[in-house]
C-alpha cells in the first residue's frame, strides 16, 4: 500500500463522512406552536330565498332577446292568446325538387388503381395497376397508358386521370 493511496482514502472518508451524516441524521421539525388570527369570530350568515309562485304564472319568452324589438309585439300577442281564441297551427308545405346528379366520366372501377408515388428531385411518377393486370406500371406527370393520361399530383396523395373519354378523375394513392 502507498502514501497515495492512504491519503486518497482518507480523503473519500472525510469527504463521505458530512453526507453520510447527512443522510441518516433525524433532523426535528420546528413546532410552529398553535395557529393564531388577527381576524375577528367567524360570523354566519343566512341567506332567505324569495318564495317562487306557481309554475303556470311564468312565461319566460313574454320578451325574447333574440329577435328584433318591432317583431316582438306579435311574439307576444302569439305567446298570450286572446281569450276563448284557440289558436290555429299554420302548417307549410314545402315540396322537395327533384336535383339532377352531376354526370360521370367513365368511372373508378375502370380507372387504374394508384398504389403509390415515386418521386425524384426533378419529376414525380405513379405506380398504377389497370384492371386486368398483374403487373404494376410507373407513369410520369404527363404520359399516357391504355387511354389514361396522368395530368397531375395534389397534396401528394391524390392523382389526377384524365380517361379515354377526357374526364379528370380523381384517384387516391394507396386504395
């Protein structure tokens, strides 16, 4: 055994020696004696509540914020009716029109499906697969396979078809 190492572990007791004590020391509390106010008692209060009358004495719409101040007055008049006048229920009948569905090109279930997207750092291609087929084809921006012209990229999931018949369709990637 050294001098060295004799003093270094002197030196790792003396240095341990305050966190030992530290850590296992039971250190007691202050007492901070009884709790003490400058307040004066506590007072209690008592709180009555206005007696409420009969339901049917209510109408809480008599004024309704909601609409307009001059359309009010016929509010009222439909709220409160006259005496011995029951009033009629107005019924409107609205007929519902028949609207014409937009027309379609030739469809999604022959457009390819797009199951992906390839791109490079100057163009952008589609991985379609025809109906029909096994195989998977790579289209550009711009070219054409059976008909259909890849004619653009949104948001870099949706492609845009435009089918033999020159209807855009809208194609998501990855269905």
């Amino acid at each position: 055994m050294t001098l060295e190492r004799l003093i270094a572990g002197a030196t790792v007791l003396v240095a341990g020696e305050p966190i030992a004590w530290w850590l296992l020391a039971e250190l007691p509390l202050p007492d901070p004696g009884p709790a003490t106010t400058k307040a004066g008692v506590v007072v209690r209060l008592r709180a009555d509540v206005a007696e409420i009358g009969e339901f049917a004495s209510f109408n809480v719409n008599d004024e309704n914020p909601f609409i307009p101040v001059h359309q009010r007055a016929e509010e009222k008049a439909n709220i409160k009716p006259r005496p011995g006048v029951i009033p009629k229920p107005q019924a409107t009948v609205i007929e519902a029109k028949a609207k014409p569905l937009p027309r379609t090109g030739a469809g999604a279930g022959a457009a390819p499906a797009c199951l992906g997207l390839a791109t490079t750092a100057r163009s952008e291609s589609v991985i379609l697969r025809f109906p029909g087929e096994s195989q998977d084809r790579i289209v550009g921006v711009g070219a054409s396979v059976n008909g259909w012209t890849v004619t653009g990229i949104e948001h870099g999931n949706v492609v845009l078809l435009r089918d033999p018949g020159g209807v855009i369709q809208r194609v998501l990637i990855g269905r």
